[in-house]
C-alpha cells in the first residue's frame, strides 16, 4: 500500500468488452427477478454480474496461453468459493425449506464458466507443472 506500481494492463490483450456483461447482467436481472423494486432488481442485477465475471480474465488466460501460479491459485480459490455455495443450498433446502432460484441458476453458470478451468488446474497446477493451457 506505501509503494506505487507500474500499470501492466496490455491493452493490446486485455480487449474484453465488458459493456457486454453488464448489459446482460441487467437484462437478466429485469427478467429474473421475484418483484420489481429496485433493490430486488439491483440484488438479481449483481448476482448475474457475479456469474459471470471472471469472464474477462479467463479471455486474458485465453490469449496468452499461460497464467502465473498466484493467478490461477487465486482464479481457483475464486470458483471454489462459488461451487461451495451448492452444498450451503442444500443445506438450506432441507434445514430451512428455503429455495433460491436466481441464486442457484446464477452460481451453476458461474460453476460451468469455471469447469473447464477447473480441469486445467488440476490437471497442471496440482501435478506441479505450469499452468498452460492445450494448444
């Protein structure tokens, strides 16, 4: 926090646009809502726009091909915190008869937009190798 670092966004790489993500984020929050107040439609706005952005840096990993070993510990530390909110769904199913359905169609895209990450890093990362993805 004391030092000031360089910026190192590549422009010429870091291309995604997000207009495209909040857009459809608000979209969908109008649609998948349970009443239209604007808190509720804020709450299902910033839900969808949860599910979907780790978009941009999966473009970035795209593009380049490879990730430093923070980056994807951190990118999979991120999904595992979602995919853990499936068993807390359960859980409040049976335990509370409280059922979600904008937060668990949410957290089960966001859960797909990660598996194939997922399958990265297990199979490179948690063998000890570098993360890279197939050519």
């Amino acid at each position: 926090m004391t030092n000031k670092y360089k910026k190192n966004i590549k422009e010429d790489i870091d291309t995604f646009p997000i207009r495209y993500l909040v857009g459809g984020s608000i979209l969908l929050g109008l649609i998948f809502t349970r009443k239209y107040g604007i808190l509720e439609i804020l709450w299902t706005f910033s839900l969808w726009l949860e599910a979907v952005a780790i978009l941009p840096q999966l473009y970035i990993l795209q593009r380049t091909g490879e990730a430093e070993n923070i980056t994807s510990h951190y990118i999979f530390a991120l999904g595992l915190y979602r995919a853990l909110y499936i068993p807390n769904w359960i859980y409040r199913y049976f335990a509370e008869e409280h059922f979600d359905y904008i937060s668990v169609l949410a957290g089960l895209v966001q859960t797909a937009i990660y598996s194939d990450f997922f399958y990265i890093y297990y199979t490179k990362v948690m063998k000890g190798k570098k993360f890279e993805l197939p050519v």
